[in-house]
C-alpha cells in the first residue's frame, strides 16, 4: 500500500535514503515563481549577473593572492541576502532603488538582533543616526563597508547601494587576505567570517552550488530540433521551485499534499519531476502520462544494464526502488548529455542541473525522440 502511495506523485525519495543535494533557503523556496522561458542563471537579474561576473574578474587587482573567486560564489551571498534585489530598480550604471536597508540594529530583537550596533556613519549609508543597520544588495555594515568599499564602475564613488560596487566589496572580503575560494573549506570559512551562522553557511553554499550547476549550461548544438524544443523548455525553468504534485502539460501549477515526508505543494507554484518532464515534452508535441513509473511506458525503453552511457540528449531518466521493476520507479528527469540531467528533484529544492548519478536507483531510461 505504501509503495501504491508512493507512486501516485513523482519524486518520493526512497525510505531511508539521504540524498546529497544542494540545500534551497527556506524562504526562496516558497516563493511564488522563479523563472520564466528563456530565463538564465537560475532566478539572478540580468544586471545583478553583470555586476557578480565583473566583480569576480576585478578582484584579482585589488586582492592579487585571492584564488578561485567566480560569480556563483556572489551569487550565492546575494541569494540569501536580498533575493538578488528582487523588487527594486536597478539603472545601468549598477544604482539600486529604492535602497535595500536591513532592520536597524538596536538590540530590541527585532529580526533576531540582540546586540546594539552605535552609529558609524551618521546615517550616510544606512539613512539613521540612531544606530547602524545593514545595507544594500550583499547587506554589509556601514563599518564594514569603510573597509573594503571600492569604486566598481567609475562613477567616483564606493556606494553599497550599487550593484557594481556592492559585488566588487564582497568579492574583497570574502578573499581575506588572499584565500583559494575553489578549496570547500576555504570558501566554507570566508562565508562564515561573513555570517557566523552554519545554517547560513549551508545556505549560501548552497545556492553557489547551484549557481555553478547553471553556469554550465549543455551544448545544443548536435541535437534534432526537437530535442532541442524539448532541453530549452526544460533548461529554462531552473531556480523554478519543486512544488509536490506540480506542474503539467500547460507550465507550473500548485501542487498537492503531501509527500512521505509531509511536505506540502498546495503553497508551492512550481514543478516535481514527473511534471517537469510532462511540460517539456508538450512542447515539442508530445503527450506523457502524469506518473513516472507510467511515462517509463512511452518510447524505446533503455535498459539499466546497458548503463547511462547508453542515454542520448533529450531521454528520459529513471530511478527505481528496485530497478528492474518499472512499477517501483519514484523518479524521473531529462538527460541534457554529459552524464547530467535536468532535474526537479525533492521538496524544498529547485530545479536545476544534476549529475545523473546524484539519484540512487538508476532504472535506465526512454528514447521518445
């Protein structure tokens, strides 16, 4: 009865298996929305993406020994710190309004502050003389941005509330005095010396895994047209939320309740697996059944045993509780090439770009294309 249970939505994780995936801000999640066809870079604005990649190439003049600096590492900050400024105006020369300011440190807890903050600025940055808040896209304290502000964009002036400026400060100080932030401790300590905090941590790395997963985008190039309509369709919904029991034919929908673990997708306007696939092959005029054991049933199935090498762009991918047996399969993604998938793969993550052996399971795939 369980396993009846199991199958009736994609994507329910086998029992006890725990599965390394990057780890969604509670709240990003949530969110209604993400991207939309032909989005890139997940859910970053054009003009934040600018400013990250500029940054990570200007830093290197200001913090020569600093290693291993790339824009999902300032993504991933801007992320969980202001959603990439979502909501404001951000002009062509990186200028950011209205200004993003945090909750004015005054000890009253509000925000979870306990510590009371004096005054740095006389409210230059952070438009109060009562005490300091944070401020800006990356939320830096005025005092702290005396430290490591820098002019980005040749306008004069070392401003948080520029995108350009804002970018270039943090890559500074998150490079220290010259760390390689391509070693996962090293990186793991600049975030921390960030936000002393290690859900924030996890948060942040998070997101830079997932940023650097979207960054590398597949070679379309060598694949039928519709391959192609089906991979771009697919492709341009990463950063869109897995919503359980969401998604279909026509986009992403609300879901349903509940998965084996309890998580709810009625809140949630986005995909799970199953979903995804359904949407992107109605693109190319292709009509898939809802479940993933069912959509097994479609096409030229390709064994387990002839291993993923097997899989051409545009397969579908499954994963079984017992594979071999398509009426145990729990999952389903989108083989891209080069041993990835893309993927919506569980509650409270996006989809994105998977290696396909990030599932347990492997069951083969289906060639409908």
């Amino acid at each position: 009865m369980a396993l009846l249970m199991f199958a009736a939505v994609c994507c329910a994780a086998p029992v006890g298996n725990a599965i390394s995936a990057y780890v969604a801000l509670k709240s990003g999640a949530q969110q209604d929305g993400g991207i939309a066809e032909g989005g890139s870079a997940a859910d970053i604005p054009a003009r934040m993406l600018t400013a990250y990649k500029k940054a990570a190439a200007q830093v290197g003049k200001y913090v020569p020994k600093c290693q291993g600096m790339r824009w999902p590492v300032l993504a991933g900050i801007a992320k969980v710190e202001s959603h990439h400024a979502t909501g404001r105006s951000i002009a062509a020369g990186g200028d950011i309004r209205p200004r993003i300011y945090g909750v004015l440190l005054n000890g009253s807890g509000q925000g979870g502050n306990t510590t009371a903050f004096p005054d740095t600025d006389g409210g230059k940055w952070d438009g109060t003389a009562s005490g300091e808040r944070a401020v800006g896209p990356f939320q830096f304290l005025p005092s702290t941005w005396e430290g490591v502000g820098q002019d980005a964009n040749g306008d004069k002036s070392a401003d948080p509330h520029n995108a350009d400026d804002a970018a270039l400060g943090t890559a500074i100080y998150l490079c220290g005095s010259g760390r390689d932030l391509g070693q996962r401790p090293q990186l793991e300590a600049a975030i921390w010396q960030y936000n002393h905090s290690s859900e924030y941590v996890a948060n942040v790395v998070g997101w830079i895994d997932q940023y650097t997963a979207a960054a590398k985008a597949p070679d379309l190039k060598n694949v039928t047209v519709k391959v192609r309509t089906v991979l771009e369709a697919a492709l341009s919904q990463r950063g869109v939320p897995y919503s359980w029991g969401g998604g279909n034919a026509s986009g992403m929908s609300y879901g349903i309740c509940c998965s084996p673990g309890g998580k709810s997708g009625t809140s949630i306007k986005g995909f799970d697996c199953s979903g995804l696939t359904q949407y992107a092959y109605a693109r190319a005029g292709i009509s898939l059944p809802r479940v993933a054991a069912d959509q097994a049933g479609v096409g030229r199935r390709i064994p387990a045993r002839s291993g993923a090498g097997a899989l051409e762009p545009g397969d579908l991918v499954f994963y079984a509780d017992a594979p071999g047996r398509d009426a145990t399969i729990y999952h389903v993604g989108i083989y891209v090439g080069s041993g990835q998938m893309i993927n919506a793969p569980r509650p409270g993550a996006v989809v994105r770009l998977d290696a396909v052996s990030a599932m347990p399971g492997y069951a083969g795939g289906a060639r409908l294309l």
